[in-house]
C-alpha cells in the first residue's frame, strides 16, 4: 500500500501534491479551507460569529477533503460524520 502524500495542515498547497489520486477533490477542498480562516478575533472569517470559535466546521470539513484527496480513507470521522449530521437535521 503506498502511503499518501503529506501536506502541511496549517498552509496546505494551492495545486494538489504529486500523486494526489482527486486533484479536483484537493481543489475544492483547498478552496474551502482557504474561505474559513481564523479572523483576528478567533472566529471563522467566513461564518463569523454565527459559528463557534475558528475551527470552524466547515474548515474541518476541508481539512478531512483534503486528506481524502490524498488517498486517505473517509472512514466514520470527518466527512461522514459531518453528512450525517446534515441528513439527521434534514437540511439535506
């Protein structure tokens, strides 16, 4: 089994690793996680004071798409969690 690439977790590359087996999944996700930053009071740029304090979900959400990307198994957490939630909720 070969080993996904790593990337680094607080400033992960615009453009997928080498090797990355979803460069689109990678982009997206980048893209969401580039659009939930911490502001300077400690929440999330994009969701504000609407959500908890930054770690927002939905930077987690990219975080979790980004190791997808690499090849890295959804599994139970992350992802999955986060769609199960939606669903339970009805929002989906």
């Amino acid at each position: 089994m070969v080993s996904p690439p790593l990337f680094d977790s607080s400033k992960p590359p615009v453009d997928p690793p080498a090797g990355c087996p979803r460069p689109l999944v990678w982009r997206l996700a980048r893209a969401l996680w580039q659009a939930h930053q911490p502001a300077a009071d400690g929440f999330c740029q994009q969701c504000g004071r609407a959500n908890q304090l930054y770690p927002c979900p939905l930077s987690r959400l990219a975080l979790a798409g980004l190791a997808y990307a690499c090849g890295v198994p959804a599994g139970r957490g992350g992802w999955a969690i986060f769609v199960r939630r939606r669903r339970q909720s009805g929002r989906w």
